[in-house]
C-alpha cells in the first residue's frame, strides 16, 4: 500500500524510507582500518545522521563502501515508528547473520531508534547484532568499535540533553551535489500518545545557530543550492547563548540562512499544528528563496481522536492554520501525515479525517494505519480496539481521496510556469531531467544543452499525473 506513496513525486521526508545504502571516498587509505557499509531506514533525520555516523567513523579511518560484501562493518541506522519497520530490520539482520558465517570477522551493528528502544536484545538475548548504539552515542562509535575487536560488548544507548553534533560536518554521503538536509535540533517533548520517538531520541535540544549558518554556507560554496532544516519540530526551534541573553527562534533561523544568498533555496520539516506561528509565515513571506511548501501533519481530523492522540490542538485550531497559511502565503502547498484506526476511532470520526483533507487540499500526504508502540502513552492508556481490517478500509479511502487531491492540485499546475532547480537525471528517463519547484512537486522535463544539476530553469507544465508533473524548458 504504502507504495502508492512512492513515486517518483514523494520527497519522503518522514515517511519510512526503506534501506538505501551509502557511499563516500576515503580521504586517507593507508591507514585504514576497515570498510563499513551503512544502511538507513525512517524519517529523513535518520538519513541525516547516518552521515553524522559516516564522518565520525571516517575521521577514526574507517573507510565506507557500497557493497555489503565488501565489508568488515555493516551498520543499520534503525527506525522504530512502526512494527512493520521493524520487522523489517530483524529480516535484515538474520541475512547478515548468513553472511557472517561465511565471513567470521564481519561485525555487524545496530544505530537510531531501534538501538534505542531494544537496548541490550538484539545484543545478548538474540544475538543478532555485535554492536549497539543510539541515536545520542554516535562520537563513541570508535570507542565502541575498539571494545567489539577485543572480544567485548560494544553497547551505548544514553540519551543526552545536549548532543547536537553541532561540531561534526556531515560526510554527504551519495549527495547530488544540489540539496542536503541540516539537522538543527534534536528529540522531541511532544509526547504524541502514538509515538515512539520521544522515548527513542530524547528531550529537545536546539544545535547552536552559528554552526547551522555555517554549514549552510559551506554547502552553497560547494555549490548546493537548496538545504533543508531538519528537525522533529522545527517550530519549537530555541537556543540560547550559553554566554549572554541572546536568544534565536525559529522564524530567526529561518530568515538568517535565507540571507546567505538569494538563489540558496530553504526548506523546513517537520512544522507541528500547535507551533506554526504568523512570524514563521510572514517571514516565508518576506523571502522569495524560502519555499512554499508546508508540511503539517494534522494526523486525525476529529478534535477527540486529537485529544486522545495528545496533539494539543483541535480541528478547528488546524483549520485557522491552514487559512493563515493562505491567508499570508496565498501560493504555499500543504502536505500532511494521517494515521487510520488510532483507539477509539469511531467511522464518524474517520469521515471528520477525509473532510479535513477535503479542506486543506493537500498536495500530498504520508499515510499510516495505527501500530502499536510498546511504552507509548497510546499502549498505557487506551486500547488498540479498531480491528485491522477496518484501519485497512479507512488507511485505503484516505489514500484513494489523497490521490484525487493531489491529482486535483496537479492538473491545476498544467499550463503554469515555474521555477525549477535542476536536481539530476529523471529516475526513468536519462534522456530528460527532474527536479522541484518551490511548493516541493516533481517535474520531469527534457534536457537541453547548457543546462545541469544546480541550474535554475523555468518549465512550462503541459501534463500531470497524481505524483508527478511533465513539462518543457522555456
Ligand atoms: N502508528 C502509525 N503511524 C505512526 N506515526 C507515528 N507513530 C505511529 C504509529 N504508532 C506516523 C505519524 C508521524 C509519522 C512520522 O509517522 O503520522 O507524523
Ligand atoms: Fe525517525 Fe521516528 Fe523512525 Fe526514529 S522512529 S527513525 S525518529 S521516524
């Protein structure tokens, strides 16, 4: 099902995305100490720290390689968010063990969400794995790996209040070349009663502004030319100077890496319903370069499911959003996540879910039926009583009603021109190029000479599908 979602449209940016591996070139071969093949499964943060991972472990000679086979070390960066997730983790994990039979110094370890949440199990009781570390414990990889050759236990799953890894610079593992994610905070204090990610990742911490801004403008030297502001939500960005008063919010971060230069394009995921104020609208508003899309998962459109959900907000509060959001930013998309057959859902409430998608049109959606999560507020409180055929039902007519929307809000874009930053050969056809436009939509569009990747150009749109808009240069 979940499939649907991933054309070559979606941007996936907190959807599970499933096991892409990674590369870079080591800078120093002689002193290497062995190959590591890393695979990252979850939200876009995961995808972002596996490069926090990789520059660590580069930095302590570990070279990176494409190919599993090839390697001493195999890391799966976790995710947690769903059992299906996983489930398919443990799938992953039984196939190294085969491996490891036929390569007896192969180690094998376990990052993010799922080291968290298991701590010592895939360790000791099923031996899956012969190295554990959370999302918080990544600096102590060499350590860690030190303690796994000398035949130790190789495990680390504290959770800080203040790792940012504001001083580590990414290794861009498999990069474009053209857009890169910046991690900007961490955690979350939302408590979302469905959710796992408070418990896997900690308390909110916001990384000092400076080392954002320089990484941004390290980036656009490079020539990327698009980044976006990776956090749980971003809305409640803040820090403050640990020496003076100094205080930066969301809305000021925003606007300082929109003034790096015009041409470096912003983004920002994920914003929560409750945060969103009018500064960070208007100051979207004030810079053309910050880009008109919003991710705003609404999750329930019932205000009783949302209160059983602990969103803090109620329907008629996330509809004000939206109209503000149209109200200040007239041309702004607006995507969302919602999740079927959470406790209690009745079908009444399910149809308050498809009007509200109704009213926000959204451009696109990440769209979930309710799992279960052990620990979570959800699986104290309430009970999963939405038998799973019926979460089924509801997860098809909200993504069957997704799909109109999108298709709606695509064919509205036939004959429209936009701006399009240049990101690299369409998936299907190397003949024509992809990229997007500043509400975050695909267009695929023959190539022409003088043009590549990094290239402003401007498409004319001349057909849509629900995923994808096709067009030509201008
Ligand atoms: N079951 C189903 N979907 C979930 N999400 C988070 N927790 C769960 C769960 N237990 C969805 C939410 C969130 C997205 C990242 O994943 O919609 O916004
Ligand atoms: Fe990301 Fe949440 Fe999955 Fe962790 S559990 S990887 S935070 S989506």
């Amino acid at each position: 099902m979940a499939d649907l979602q991933r054309e070559e449209g979606s941007t996936l940016l907190q959807a599970e995305r499933q096991g892409e591996a990674y590369f870079a070139e080591s800078t120093n071969p002689e002193s290497v100490k062995g190959r590591f093949y890393i695979e990252s499964y979850g939200c876009q943060m995961n995808f972002s720290d596996s490069e926090i991972v990789a520059s660590i472990l580069h930095e302590a000679n570990y070279q990176s390689t494409r190919k599993e086979e090839e390697a001493d070390l195999i890391l799966l960066n976790t995710c947690s968010i769903r059992e299906k997730a996983e489930e398919t983790i443990r799938r992953r994990l039984r196939q190294f063990q085969t491996l490891k039979a036929q390569k007896p110094h192969l180690q094998v370890g376990i990052l993010g969400c799922m080291a968290e949440r298991l701590k010592t199990r895939l360790l000791e009781e099923e031996r899956l794995v012969d190295l554990v570390a959370g999302p918080d414990a990544y600096r102590d990889l060499p350590r860690l790996l030190g303690l796994v050759d000398e035949g130790e236990k190789g495990i680390n799953v504290f959770l800080s209040r203040e790792e940012t890894y504001a001083d580590i610079s990414p290794l861009r593992l498999d990069a474009n070349g053209v857009t890169a994610f910046i991690s900007i905070m961490r955690g979350c204090d939302n408590m979302c009663s469905f959710c796992v990610v408070p418990f896997t990742r900690g308390r909110e911490r916001s990384r000092d502004p400076y080392t954002i801004l320089a990484e941004a403008a390290d980036l656009y030297q490079r020539g990327f030319r698009e980044v976006t502001l990776l956090g749980q939500n971003v809305d409640s960005y803040a820090w403050v100077h640990p020496e003076n008063t100094e205080t930066v919010h969301f809305a000021g971060l925003l606007e300082r890496v929109a003034l790096i230069a015009p041409d470096l394009r912003v983004r920002f995921s994920t914003s929560h319903p409750k945060d969103i104020t009018d500064e960070v609208l208007h100051t979207m508003a004030a810079h053309p370069n910050i880009c008109r899309y919003i991710h705003l998962p609404v999750q329930s459109g019932n205000s009783e499911v949302l209160e059983r959900m602990n969103r803090t907000y109620d329907s008629d509060w996330y509809k004000e959003r939206v109209e503000a959001i149209r109200r200040i930013l007239p041309e702004c998309a607006i995507s969302s996540d919602i999740i079927t057959g959470f406790c209690g859902e009745t079908e009444e409430a399910h149809h308050d879910t498809l009007e509200m998608m109704q009213f926000a049109r959204y451009s696109m959606s990440y769209m979930f039926a309710y799992s279960e999560r052990p620990g979570t507020l959800a699986a104290r409180k309430y009970k999963d009583d939405v038998p799973e055929e019926t979460k089924k039902r509801r997860l098809n007519e909200v993504i069957r009603l997704q799909n109109q929307l999108s298709y709606a809000h695509n064919q509205a874009d036939i004959g429209k021109v936009f701006e399009v930053l240049v990101e690299g050969d369409s998936k299907r056809d190397s003949n024509s190029f992809k990229g997007r436009n500043t509400q975050n939509k695909m267009i695929v569009f023959p190539k022409l000479d003088g043009f590549r990747p990094g290239d402003y150009v401007s498409v004319r749109v001349e057909s849509a599908t629900s995923a994808t808009l096709k067009g030509v240069i201008i």
